[in-house]
C-alpha cells in the first residue's frame, strides 16, 4: 500500500520518522544511564558482601567485576531504553507529528490530512 500525496496526488512519499529518531536518542543515552547507575549500585553492594565474605580474586578481581557489570548494565540499558524510545516515538510520529514528505511538490502531512502543512 503506497501513500499518496494529498495536493498533488504523487506516489514519490517519504517517512521522516523525526520521533522515532530522536526517541531512540533519548532512550538510549537514558537506558545506558540507568544501566550503569544500577550496576554500579548493584557492584558496591556486591563489594561490601565480598569484603565481609572474602574474595576468592583479591581486590582486583572485584574492581574488574564491578567495571564489566557496569560497562554490560550500560549496553542492556542503552539497548533497552533506545528500544523503548524508538517505539514511542514511532507513535508519536503517527498521531501527532506530519510524518509524511511530498517528494514532488514538498508539503508534509500526516496519514489520515486532508489539509496538509505547506
């Protein structure tokens, strides 16, 4: 199913998917935010369990556990948050932005105008 331009009628239409693009930004600096905040989080209760414990790897060994979680939290995060983002903005860009771009004679419009901006 192709669209159609609205004023002259072209088939030559294009998605600008400005909200998905700038959702998936957004959610993936935040999800990578997130991510290392709660690994970090989650590595200095970790450490102070191994201190009480005993560490089989020494020191070291935790400080690199607590770096590789937060560099993994930072990539499910970011994965995830730009996920979710993307998705959201792709909902915006059908119900409130005018997603479409004429090729032909340049208006944008949304799917269902008949009074696209010019």
């Amino acid at each position: 199913m192709s669209i159609q331009c609205p004023l002259c009628k072209s088939d030559q239409v294009i998605t600008l998917d400005q909200g998905k693009k700038i959702g998936a930004v957004v959610g993936t600096v935040g999800g990578a935010a997130s991510g290392i905040a709660g690994a970090m989080t989650g590595a200095a209760s970790g450490a102070e369990f191994g201190v009480t414990v005993g560490l089989v790897a020494g020191p070291a060994g935790s400080a690199l556990g607590g770096l590789a979680g937060a560099i993994f939290g930072g990539l499910i995060g970011a994965a995830t948050g730009g996920i979710t983002g993307a998705k959201l903005g792709e909902v915006v860009d059908q119900r409130v932005l005018d997603n479409y771009n004429c090729q032909s004679c340049g208006i944008s419009f949304s799917r269902g105008s008949s009074d696209p901006a010019i």
